[in-house]
C-alpha cells in the first residue's frame, strides 16, 4: 500500500476528506444572515440548512460505513463524492429555501461518505499507538477546515455572495475526486463483509451491545453537541448581537478551529488515558466558565475565550476517543466508523436549533451544561475501564 501511497499522501487526503463534514458545514456560516435576508425568510429556517446538513452528515455514514465493509473503500467513496458535487451545484441554482434544504440533505448525505470512509482507511492500515498518532495526524488537518473556511467564506462572501462559496465547495469536491482515483483500494477482499448488502448492515446490532466501545461514542458525541451548538449560535452571538464584522467573525471562528487543530495535535502525543482525563475534566471547566459569560454577557472577547478553550480541551481527547473506539471494533471498521460518526452529527442536527429559541444567550449555556455534563458522566462510568485498556 505505501509503495503506492505514501504516508504522506494518506494524511493529506485522508485529512482533507474526514474533514468534509466540519467544511461543508463552516464555510458557509458567515452567509448565515444573508442567507436569511436572500430568502426572505426567518433565522430558524435559515438554521435549518445547517441542521438537516449535519442530519444527513450522521445519517449517511450508516449507509457508507457498511457499504465499504462489503464492496471496499474507494469505489463507495468514489460514489459518494459524485453525488456530493452534483447536490452542490444543485444548491447554487436553489429558488426557495426550502429547496435548499433539501438539498442540503442530500449534501450531507454524499459528503459523509468522505467522513466515514477515510476513517475506516486508517483502521485498516494502522494499529496501537501508530494508529492514534495518525488519528491525531487527521485530526490536526481536520481542523484546518473551521480555521480556513469561514475566512474563505467570508471573503468569497464579500466578492461573490453565498452562491460563490457553494461554487468553491463544488470545485473542492471535483479537485479531491480526482485524487482519489490514485488511492490504492486497503481493504483486500478476504477480510470483506459475505453475504448480501442487507446482512453488511446487521453488524450494527452487534456493535451496538459492545458497551465500551458505545461509551466512546457518547462521550465523543456530547462533547461534539457542545461544539455543535456554539458552531450554530456564534454568527449571531458575535456578528448580530456584538456587531462584529463577517471577516472579525471568521478570525474568532479559525482562531477557534486552531485551538482544536493545537489540542488534536498534543493529544497525538500523549496516552489515550490521559488525554481523555485533561481533555474531559479541562473541558468541563472550560464549558462552566463559558455558561457564566454566556449568562452574564460581559465584552465579547470573554465569550470567545471560553470558546476558545473549549475547543482545546476538546480537541484533546479526540485521537484517543478515535483510536479506542476503532481498535474495539476493527473486524467492522466501516460500520464501527459510521456510528462513531453517526451520533456526533445526529446529536449536532438536534441541538443546533435549539439554541435559537428563545433568548440565545441563555438557550446556548443550557446546551453546553447539559453536554458536558453527559460527557462527563459517561467518563466517569467507564474509568477503570479506560485504566485497563491496551496503550499501543
């Protein structure tokens, strides 16, 4: 495989297609208020193109993730990312906002196949602490993606409006299709799902009952659920209520993306027990701090402090989450990949609305407590566990 694919070649693709999810999402976030203006429509139909995204986001890594377990990686991946370009373009030509919506699923959808598929890759050629030093590799590009692409948006927004970004993201899917033509296939035919396409799907019930691994899942999935809700609350935190400008906006939001590129980058480094103790305890910490000045709506540079750490501490414990999760579950890969992206996003698209109603401020701080304090219970459960787990 690495005669073919260096391992270089594997971090950058692998980087840039697990990173399809957080793109698609971001780099339209500074459109959020024109898109509601465009359209003549209210901010929570507006939101909602960013919550059935990350809808079909978890949704469709169910589908991809055992469909690559059957038939391999690159052709499903091949599939997917045509579906993604031709509901990109679809998106541009949109009349209405609920056109776009629509859309905006089917987007979702495709690109999950990017999401999934890249994780299971590096399940299949990475074992122990190599493999949790290059989960912590894809996560440090991963996260380029919230520091790059609101900049980019906002730019693109300033010159071309919200339809030249949606051109830019269709032009991305094209550029990383044609790389993926030189991605040699990892998984062999011997170690394929048997049987029919239906029964690759019955592994989830199997999955399901490890419990351990399901921990990994829920402790990932609360702490993203926090990520998620202030992905969804900040435009309007920071650009409608404080009145900063799109590019000051997508400054705080890379800023933020970097402190997540930092933590996934230190995390690598260390072991995944502690990495998982900073990261969640720290992160709790950070989300309390964030609750107060939430509640207490000081100078807006206090707000983007508590987010700022939250995303460092979260960023902490992803490698570890990821190469736990993965190595409890490696005869699945595809599927095992599909739930550990499944929930995040799923959780994502639930609590992303939520935090435009009522006063935002307040209904932002609820999400993050209740979050973090799910995370937080789940670690506490399966401690000792994490203690007895093999350290690659």
């Amino acid at each position: 495989m690495n005669n073919v694919n260096s391992k270089l070649f594997l971090v950058l693709l692998l980087g840039v297609l697990s990173a399809f999810g957080p793109f698609v999402v971001d780099l339209y976030l500074p459109a959020l208020p024109e898109l509601t203006l465009f359209f003549a429509t209210s901010v929570s139909m507006t939101q909602l193109t960013l919550t059935t995204a990350m809808i079909g986001l978890a949704v469709g890594q169910l589908f991809f993730g055992p469909i690559s377990d059957k038939f391999g990686r690159k052709k499903p991946l091949i599939i997917s990312l045509l579906i993604y370009i031709l509901s990109t373009v679809l998106i541009i030509f949109s009349p209405t906002i609920e056109s776009m919506i629509v859309w905006r699923i089917v987007q979702g959808l495709s690109s999950a196949g990017s999401v999934v598929i890249s994780r299971a890759i590096a399940t299949d050629l990475y074992r122990g602490r190599e493999m949790t030093r290059f989960f912590g590799l894809l996560m440090t590009i991963n996260g380029l993606a919230p520091i790059i692409s609101p900049i980019l948006g906002s730019l693109l927004l300033a010159y071309i409006s919200w339809k030249g970004i949606f051109v830019f993201l269709t032009l991305i899917g094209v550029v990383v299709l044609l790389f993926c033509f030189r991605l040699q296939e990892s998984l062999k035919e011997e170690n394929r799902l048997q049987g029919s396409v239906l029964s690759s799907f019955k592994t989830f019930s199997i999955i399901i009952k490890n419990r351990l691994f399901m921990s990994y899942v829920g402790i990932e999935s609360f702490l993203l659920g926090a990520m998620f809700a202030y992905i969804a609350a900040s435009p309007f935190i920071l650009q409608t209520f404080y009145g900063l400008s799109a590019f000051a906006f997508s400054l705080c939001f890379g800023a933020n993306g970097a402190a997540l590129v930092l933590g996934a980058n230190m995390g690598g480094r260390m072991t995944n027990r502690k990495a998982l103790a900073i990261g969640v305890l720290g992160f709790c910490v950070a989300a309390l701090y964030t609750i107060a000045v939430l509640m207490t709506q000081p100078y807006w540079l206090f707000v983007e402090i508590g987010f700022f750490m939250m995303l460092l501490l979260m960023g902490l414990t992803f490698p570890a989450i990821s190469s736990l999760a993965m190595e409890s579950e490696r005869q699945y890969a595809g599927s095992a990949s599909a739930l550990l992206g499944f929930a995040p996003f799923f959780l994502g698209g639930i609590v992303s609305p939520l935090v435009g109603i009522g006063d935002i401020f307040y209904a932002t701080a609820i999400v993050i407590f209740v979050c973090g304090s799910f995370g937080l219970a789940i670690y506490i459960a399966i401690y000792k566990k994490i203690q007895n787990a093999e350290e690659g």
